[in-house]
C-alpha cells in the first residue's frame, strides 16, 4: 500500500522525526524518504517550539535510553502535534517491557530496524487514522437503510454482511454476531476495500503492532475463528476467501 493511498490530501505522507541523537536521525531520514516518506526537519526533544506551518501525519520520536521522563516527553510530543506517535528504541529485555508499555506511543519500533517491516507498519498506522472515518461498507449500509425508508416495498438481502462501525458490531444473515477484539480488528482491514487482497504480512502489521514475531500461522487462525464465526459454510466461505501464496480479500 503505497503512502499516497492512505494519504488524500498529498501524494506522501509527511513525518516529522524528533530526537537528541544526530546520527539517529540522519540515518532515520534517509531510509524513510528512500521508502517515500517526506521527512520534516528534525528537532531535539527538549526543543520547546513546535512548526505547526510543517503540520506532519506522523512524529517518531528516537529513544536511546529508557529514562523516568520518556512517558513525559512522549505525552508533550502528542499535545504538541495531535498526531499518531511512534516510538524507536533498542530491542528491549524482559525487564523493560512495563516501561516500555507505558510510554503510551501508537506504535513501537526496535533498533536495528527492519525497513520493509517499519515502512508497512506506518503505512497501515496512516491508513488506520483514516479509516477513523465511516467505513464503506458502512456508508452502504446507511444508503440501504435510506432507500428502504424511501421504497418500502426495497428489502435489504437478507444475507448481506453488514459492520456496524458505531456498535462494534457484526450482522450477518439478520443475526448480530459477536466477535472478540482481534476478530472484528481482522474483519475491519479487508472492509475497508473490499475486493482487495491483504497480504499475510499487512495483517500482521495490522494486528499486532506489539508482536513482530507473529506470523502466518497465528494469521490463520485468526481467519479460521472469524470464518467460523460469520460463515454460514465455513468450508466454503462466501466473504473472507483466501487468496494461495497472497493472503485474503472480502467479498460480499
């Protein structure tokens, strides 16, 4: 998913990268406009004046050394820019996994970085503030029920597939089906083009900004627990069809 489709309003998204280590951010830079990112002119964490004028989609900020003021710094880093806030830091040990998690960032990434993972990490951190908006599936929804009110004789098929955004919720066949988080997370992604085939990898990043070790197995299941779910044949899905050697797409 290249970065002018998550991004409507310029053809690449802009990221601003904050930190005290030069050479961080250098290296940072280079490897994010070599992957089409623009990258804003770096700043200092300390600093305390903010180009708004530079009005960035994503902030990384860089730390080196877990300290008692991370947390702090990241929370004035949100005030400032009102932006989705990525933290990169060294592989952490075991030990390091509270602070870690409280420092409240959108997503994590670890030194060394891999770049093809990072890049797809922020394209789908930009396409998931844009799909904040009404999901399509659901502007569809809302046009059906419009039409029914204006033809009563109109009868919504029976067997749609309807996601309702608002109530977190699924109905299928006329019945509202309950999904665990991770379940109705996984059936957000391909509703939001339908037609379109997401790569096992994609739904990787999409699921598990926290677990970079997950893979195609847990992916899988994931699949297996929805199908079973809102299938009315399982073993012959009508909506989520894999795709051999790609991954899935959603059809309805």
């Amino acid at each position: 998913m290249p970065a002018s489709n998550v991004n409507h309003h310029r053809e690449t998204a802009r990221v601003l990268i904050v930190g005290d280590q030069n050479s961080v951010r250098a290296e940072l830079t280079t490897l994010l406009e070599y992957s089409g990112f623009e990258c804003l002119k770096p700043e200092s964490v300390e600093s305390d004046h903010a180009d708004l004028s530079a009005a960035p989609d994503l902030v990384i900020m860089h730390i080196a050394q877990l300290g008692k003021e991370s947390p702090k710094q990241v929370q004035a880093l949100r005030r400032r820019y009102h932006k989705p806030l990525i933290c990169l830091l060294p592989y952490p040990s075991e030990t390091q996994l509270p602070a870690v998690a409280a420092l409240g960032a959108n997503l994590l990434l670890f030194q060394p970085l891999d770049l093809r993972d990072a890049k797809l990490r922020l394209q789908l951190l930009l396409w998931e503030q844009k799909a904040k908006q009404p999901w399509p599936i659901v502007d569809r929804r809302h046009r059906d029920r419009r039409q029914t009110r204006a033809d009563p004789a109109s009868q919504r098929n029976p067997e749609s597939l309807q996601i309702l955004e608002r109530e977190k919720a699924v109905i299928c066949n006329g019945k509202r089906i309950r999904l665990t988080p991770k379940e109705y997370r996984l059936l957000l992604l391909p509703a939001s083009e339908p037609e379109r085939v997401f790569s096992t990898q994609e739904i990787i990043a999409w699921l598990w900004t926290d677990r970079p070790r997950a893979d195609g197995a847990n992916v899988h299941q994931y699949i297996y627990s929805l199908r079973k779910k809102i299938e009315p044949n399982p073993r012959h899905p009508r909506y989520v069809h894999t795709v051999p050697a790609v991954g899935y797409v959603l059809t309805y």
